[in-house]
C-alpha cells in the first residue's frame, strides 16, 4: 500500500482531527525518540574517534573533503559518521517543531 493511501484511511478512520492529531503526534514522537538514539550513538563514536586523532570531527571532516588527510580506512568511516550524524540532527530538528 502506498504512503499517502494509508494516511488517507488514517483520516477517514479518525473523523475527529483532535484524535488523529494524538496519534500522528505519538508517531512523531516515536520517531524523534528513535533519531534521538541514533545521534547518541554517532556521537559516541565520533568522540572515540576524536580521542584516537586528537581532533574534533569538523575539523577533521573539513580537512579530509580537501583531501589534507589521506585516505585512511578510518578516515572514511569517520566522515561517513560525520554524515550521518548531521542528517540525523537535520531530522530532528526538523521533528521538533511540530511536537
């Protein structure tokens, strides 16, 4: 079933909008919870990371994008969490707002 169809039912199901609100809204909670999770976790293992190189992962993430680092294994998956963890923050804060 697509996305958009199960929202849909979702609607026509709870005609009353106070209802359907609460349950978006627990949805939406569950889901910044989970995003929530997930940064710790990036952020704990950035700051190993971190701690290994002496440097703090912007730092590192500017200077590996102008090629200043190497090509390290760990580099990699280093900027790979950096990633992820500014995708994550972009995620959530864009949750946040309607909570």
């Amino acid at each position: 079933m697509d996305t958009l169809y199960k929202l849909e039912v979702l609607k026509d199901t709870y005609s009353d909008e106070a209802e359907l609100d609460l349950i978006l809204g627990k949805l939406l909670d569950v889901s910044l919870s989970r995003h929530r999770l997930r940064l710790e976790r990036y952020e704990r293992d950035l700051r190993e990371f971190e701690r290994r190189y002496g440097m703090e992962s912007a730092t590192f993430y500017r200077r590996f994008e102008a090629g200043e680092l190497g090509d390290a294994m760990d580099f990699f998956e280093w900027a790979g969490l950096y990633e992820l963890r500014q995708d994550i923050i972009k995620k959530i804060r864009r949750l946040e707002p309607v909570l």
